[in-house]
C-alpha cells in the first residue's frame, strides 16, 4: 500500500487531504481522536506514525502545566545529547521520499548537504546530486547522519575502505 492511499489515523481522510490542520467551529472536534492515536502509535502504520509527526509539527503541542514544561525542556536537552548516528542508505532513500531531514558527508568534502539548515529544496538538490555520484559507494564515498555530527562524532566512525 502506497503512503498515497494511506488515511490520516485522526480525521481518516486520505493523508494527502488531510483535515487535521484546519480550525475554526465548521470542523468536527477530534481533540479525542488526536489523544486516543496519541496513546497508541503502535497501532499505525508506519507512513501514518510520520504523517502523525508532521501534524505534531505543525500543532506544536503546549502546555501551561509546570511539569508539562519541565519534561518538554528536559526532553529536548537529551534529544541534543544524543550522538549524531550514520543511517542505512536505504534509510536515506526513504528519508528523502518523506521529506525527513538528515546530514550529508562526503568523505573528501566533509559535510556538504544539511537538511536542517537548508530547508525543502535540499531534498531536490540531494535527488540530483544522488544520480550524478551513482558510482561512489555508499559508506566508503559518502554517508549520511541522521543530525549533525561533531567532529568528534565524524572522526570516530571508520569509513569503509
Ligand atoms: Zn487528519
């Protein structure tokens, strides 16, 4: 099944027409919906657990609760703790499908494409750039980190030789 004929888990559209981004009094209340699909992610798929993320994204979810805040500051300080990881070139290539970001390095240039930083066009530029190094091997011309590394991070990890 295609992530195109894939439903939305919280208004069952398809994902593509998906109401969850709009407000106002015409549209039916699924604040029910959104935490019950909140509390069970195991159930969705997963094109529907991104799509969900996207969603998270755009709701930007709050609190005015202090604990709430606490954890969310908390949450976010061990998110930047995390070392950067290499990803699977076929985890780069479903990235880039879903439009999910990630760092690109290559072995003589160092890093030459951030997601991050550069914003949607990246993605397109990565496509191209993608078919024109078709010959360079993945892990031992170039490689991908799902965020930024340092460069101790970048130093640690062999390239294949
Ligand atoms: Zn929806």
């Amino acid at each position: 099944m295609g992530v195109n004929s894939e439903r939305c888990p919280i208004c069952d559209y398809l994902m593509e027409s998906c109401q969850c981004t709009f407000g106002g009094s015409a549209h039916p209340d699924r604040s029910v919906m959104k935490r019950v699909v909140k509390d069970h992610l195991y159930l969705l798929s997963e094109a529907q657990l991104w799509h969900v993320i996207k969603l998270e994204n755009f709701w930007r979810t709050s609190s005015s609760d202090d604990e709430y805040k606490k954890c969310y500051d908390l949450l976010k300080q061990r998110v930047a703790e995390h070392p950067a990881v290499i990803m699977s070139e076929n985890a780069v290539l479903a990235a880039v499908d879903d439009n999910r970001p990630f760092v690109l390095e290559h072995r003589r240039f160092g890093i030459v494409g951030n997601a991050y930083t550069a914003g949607p066009d990246f993605f397109n530029w990565f496509r191209g750039w993608y078919i024109n190094h078709g010959d360079d091997k993945y892990g031992k011309d170039w490689r991908c980190w799902d965020k930024e590394p340092t460069d101790s991070q970048r130093e640690a990890a062999k390239w294949e030789s």
